[in-house]
C-alpha cells in the first residue's frame, strides 16, 4: 500500500475516533448546561398559575399540547429559547411553557406508591404521615437522600427515591 493510501484511510479513522469520543463535563458547550437565562439546565421549576398551556414549539403559533390546571406542578426546565422553557411533567410529556407560567420556588410530587413522611430524616425516627403518590408539596432542607416536603399546613421528611422534583443526591437549604 502506497504511503499516499495509507495517509487517505487513516484521516477518515481519526476523525471517527474524534468525533465518538465521550465529551467530558468540561468541553461541553455553555448552552448545554446553562440556559439564556443564565440558571442552570436542566433544572427544577414549579408552575406558578392555576391555568398553563403546554406548546409544541416556543411561540403562541404552535399548537397547544396539553393544559394544566395545577399550581405548583413540579417541572424540569431542559431548554430554553428566548422567553420559552422546554420542560419535561412528572409523566414525561415535554413540551413548552412561557417562563412567566414558571416559578422557581422547589416542589415535587409523590411517585412510586404510598410513601411515608418522618420527623426527622432518619427511617427510625416517628412516623408522621402518608402520602399516596400524585400528592404535590414544596421541598426543602434536602440532604443524603432525603427532603422535608411541606403539603399545607403538614410537612415531615422523604426520601427521594420516592420524589419527582429533585435528584437523588441534590443538596437543597
């Protein structure tokens, strides 16, 4: 083989190489992992009104998908085009919302069955509530696995596993 030939198959293979090589947290682009907006993405929102529409593109053209009727509804923001936020529900459906239906104060939603709510972050620890999966409520203080989830005027510890509306080792004040 003429080393001419030789010079012509290797590019090719280089290239491939290159361009199926894992990219590291590092050499991602900027618009991978944080929005327009300058907030991390993906991320966790809430909606903030009683009434939003779900669209299929980012704009007031695009036909509407799907309609909530639940403040407070946990949501994860994906991407972000302008005024519009791709965000993914608890059933996966993904779709766009205009940002002002969005709210960044943290909820989430009970998923995975009955769960149970503790005085402490601590499975020994008292019993407090139960919690049949659908139920939303605002999160906080959560660490090691676990999150402090306020429904109304009733709040106690979960464990993540049994959350939509946060990530299992996410650290939150």
């Amino acid at each position: 083989m003429s080393r001419m030939l030789a010079r012509m198959l290797l590019v090719p293979c280089l290239g491939v190489t290159l361009l199926t090589a894992p990219a590291s947290a590092q050499t991602l682009p900027r618009d991978a992992t944080e929005g327009l907006s300058g907030l991390p993405v993906p991320r966790y929102v809430s909606l903030s009104a009683g009434l939003a529409n779900m669209r299929s593109g980012p704009g007031d053209k695009y036909p509407i998908t799907w309609v909530y009727h639940r403040a407070g509804l946990p949501l994860k923001v994906i991407k972000e085009y302008g005024i519009w936020r791709q965000v993914e529900d608890p059933d996966g459906s993904v779709g766009w919302m205009n940002k002002n239906l969005l709210t960044g104060v943290r909820a989430a939603m009970v998923v995975n069955g009955i769960r149970l709510l503790y005085v402490r972050p601590d499975d020994n620890s008292r019993l407090l509530w139960r919690a049949e999966p659908g139920v939303v409520g605002t999160i906080s203080d959560c660490s090691r696995g676990w999150c402090k989830l306020s429904i109304g005027q009733r709040s106690g510890f979960i464990r993540t596993d049994g959350l939509w509306g946060v990530d299992p080792n996410e650290e939150l004040d």
